[in-house]
C-alpha cells in the first residue's frame, strides 16, 4: 500500500505545481500594464501633419496599444485636412484622446473640431479652446450667402461630434458661430471638455476605466507605459516646404536658374539648381489649394521679364513683372486661407531681386546680341599695327606675316594700318601718318 499512496501523493504534487505554474503565467499575462502612444502635436493642420498624426493611429491600432493621446497645440490649418483626421479618429477601433497641452497651449480653429472628436478631450490648467469660424478664401471680403452656408456646414460639423461624444453641443457650435473661445475650467463647467488635469500622467490615472462614447470602448490607462513620438526629420523637412513663402521662395530661384542657363548654355550648375527649386516649389503648389489667378498673374510676370531682353521698353515690362509678380503672389494661396499667405515683404523682396537681376541681365544680353560680331580675323581691319623685321607686323599682341598695299617695302617701326586680310592669313597694309603704336 505504501507504494500506490507515494505515486497518488508524487501525481497531486505534480498537478498542484502545473497549477500553480499556469496560475502564475496567466496572472503575470494580466499583470502587464496597459500601453499608450503619445503624439506630440505642436504644429498646424495641414496635409503633411495630417499623414503625420494618421500614421500615429494606424500604428496604435497595428500595435496593439491600448489608447493613442494626442498633445495638441495648435493655431487651426486647412478644414480639408482637419476632415480627414477627424475621420481616421473616428474609425480607430482604439481610443483617441486629445489633451491640450502643456500649460499656455491651445487649441484653436481646426484644433477645436479635431479635439470634439477625440473619445476623450482633455486640457491642462491654463489652455484655451475654440475661434473655428471658418475663413474665407479671400481672407475678409465674403458674400452674405457663401458664408452662411460655410458657417452653417461647420456649425452642424462641429456640434454633430460633440453631440455624439456625450459634451455640449451648443457651446461647441458656439466656437463656430459667434468665434467663442475658452479657458480650460471654462470649457469644463460647460462641459466642452471632458477632464482638465495638469500632467499626462494625472489624465491617465483620472480616464481609467471610463467608457467612451459613441464607441463604448473601456479605458484602462492607470499605471500605462507611455511611449513618445514626434514627426520625423522629413515630415519635418516636408512641413517647410508646405510654407507659402518658401514655395514662392523655390519657385523664384527656379525661375532665374532656368533662365540664366537658357542664356548660358552649358553653365550647368544654374540649370541643376534651378530644376531642383522648382520641383521644390511644385511640391507645395500641389499640397496646397493654389489660385489659378495667382498662377496665371506669376506666369505672366515672368513673360514680361523675358520679353525686356527681345522689346526695347526702357525697363517699362521689367517694373510691369515686378508688380505683376507682388499680385500674384499674394494671391497664389488665397484658397487656404488667411494662415497660408505668402508675406507682403516676402513677396516685394523677391520681385525687387527678381527685377534687378533679371531686367539688367537680360538688357545685357540683349545689348550684346544687337552688337556686330567681334571674333574671327576680320576684326583687324582698320586696326593700328607697327611693322617689326621681316615683314611682319604686330598687331594686337600677335606677330601677322604682312605687305604693303602699293608694293613697297616695309619698314621696321613704321606705323600701319591694315586693309585687308588674305586667304593664306596674311594682312594688306597701308601706310599710315600716325605715331609709332606702343608695344
């Protein structure tokens, strides 16, 4: 008996040790703590931050994080782009939450409409949130009409999301209508924000096991590893470009690059320089909605700047491209709003330069198109030369084999000048009453 009771005790040892071996395991499995992808966001709305912050979520929900946050602080940005992140956020399967932040950030134009579709909206103690009437594509002047249906479409927009995250959407339409801005406790006695806490970590803990709405996804962000990420070098890089005045910047030095290589042939650097900066420039005529008028304006200031070197206007088409160039400038980007606008002294100090170098360079080679042909032998007709030894002449720094017109000899130091050039390259000389010519 004493054997079958060793082998039923040793089977109960072995079970109780894989008992508590999976016990052990599994609850090591739920011990792990939840994970949170922090986007830094401290930009404008734009398409190149726009795939920034959709390359965030895609990885949060690819990742398997269980909350992306977004630290917002933003002056707004084109509506196109504000759009297309509010949808990337609202087909998550994971939450989005938007904390505006830190203290002194805000929240403003498309911010407000991207943080009212966040499944949490949080703010730091002194932010601000709201200003999302919506510029027109002129920058003030707007018809009655047009602009009652832009308001009203951003108006239902942004009440629409905060309706159906459970906030109040009166005082979000309000940030629409009547240009309504608030502080931080403001927004949260209003209930536009759903918490204010001073640290990400504060937020983390306070949202724990909240349930979003309209998802119904359940928080679990207490104790969270938070793991950072911001744009990348090229987005960064990218960003610059998107900049009104860099693109009229780049698109400016393509301009003169192509042109002084086209008059320069085979200068190279020019023409390599300038097709670069004008791929540059493309790049953001292409991010950006542009005016045709814009466009149009700046293609004709650069026809009047080349039409000075062929029409003797006296500089009249040249200050004609200048100011041509300052109107179409200012134009190009009137589309995106008044916070895509290229400066007024950006776009004076690029058609002054433009002008100076391309109107005086232009005249010049225009000038020496018009000007007779100086190469070749023919050019020493007429020219002063002193007959040395032998019979030959100096002339213009080179020795010339040489006779006289009428026969006779030449004489060393005499002074002549030439009448012809032979077919063997030999000059015809006459003899000439002026001085002995200096060597």
């Amino acid at each position: 008996m004493a054997v079958p009771l060793l082998r039923v005790f040793c089977f109960a040892l072995a079970v109780a040790a894989s008992a508590l071996l999976l016990g052990g395991t599994a609850s090591g499995a739920a011990g792990e703590p939840p994970r949170v992808l922090v986007a830094e966001f401290d930009n404008d709305v734009n398409p190149v931050t726009q795939g920034y912050l959709q390359d965030v979520f895609e990885r949060g929900a690819r990742d398997g994080y269980d909350a992306v946050v977004v630290e917002l602080d933003t002056p707004g940005g084109l509506g196109s782009s504000m759009r297309e992140i509010v949808k990337s956020m609202l087909a998550l399967p994971i939450p989005v939450i938007v904390y505006v932040a830190p203290s002194g950030s805000s929240a403003d134009s498309a911010g407000a409409v991207i943080g009212q579709a966040a499944d949490v909206l949080a703010m730091a103690p002194q932010t601000n949130i709201g200003s999302s009437t919506p510029i027109s594509t002129s920058g003030e002047d707007i018809s009655k009409d047009l602009r009652r249906k832009v308001v009203n479409d951003a108006a239902a927009y942004i009440s629409e999301l905060a309706r159906e995250h459970g906030r109040n959407p009166d005082a979000s339409e309000a940030m629409v209508r009547e240009a309504a801005n608030f502080g931080a406790r403001e927004a949260l006695a209003k209930d536009i924000v759903d918490v204010v806490a001073p640290t990400l970590r504060g937020l983390l803990e306070t949202i724990d096991g909240r349930v979003t709405k309209p998802k119904g996804l359940r928080l679990e962000t207490a104790g969270a590893v938070v793991e950072r990420t911001e744009m990348s070098l090229w987005k960064r890089a990218l960003d610059l470009l998107v900049d009104p005045n860099v693109i009229t910047l780049m698109l400016s030095l393509g301009l003169v690059g192509l042109l002084v290589e086209l008059y320069s042939p085979g200068l190279v650097f020019p023409g390599t320089v300038g097709a670069i900066s004008l791929l540059v420039g493309l790049y953001g005529l292409q991010v950006l909605p542009v005016s045709v008028a814009g466009v149009l304006l700046l293609l004709l200031a650069a026809g009047f700047w080349v039409a000075e070197a062929f029409v003797p206007s006296h500089g009249a088409l040249t200050l004609a491209g200048g100011v041509t160039f300052v109107i179409g400038a200012l134009l190009l980007f009137d589309p995106a709003g008044e916070s895509y606008q290229v400066s007024l002294w950006t776009a004076v100090s690029v058609a002054l330069t433009l002008t100076l170098l391309l109107g005086v360079a232009l005249q010049r080679v225009a000038r020496a198109r018009r000007n007779p042909v100086e190469v070749g032998v023919d050019r020493l007709v007429g020219t002063l030369a002193e007959v040395r030894r032998d019979g030959y002449v100096h002339v213009n720094g080179e020795l010339w084999r040489a006779r006289g017109a009428d026969g006779r000899p030449l004489t060393p130091g005499e002074t002549v000048t030439v009448k012809a050039v032979e077919d063997g390259l030999g000059l015809v000389v006459a003899s000439t009453p002026t001085e002995r010519v200096s060597t």
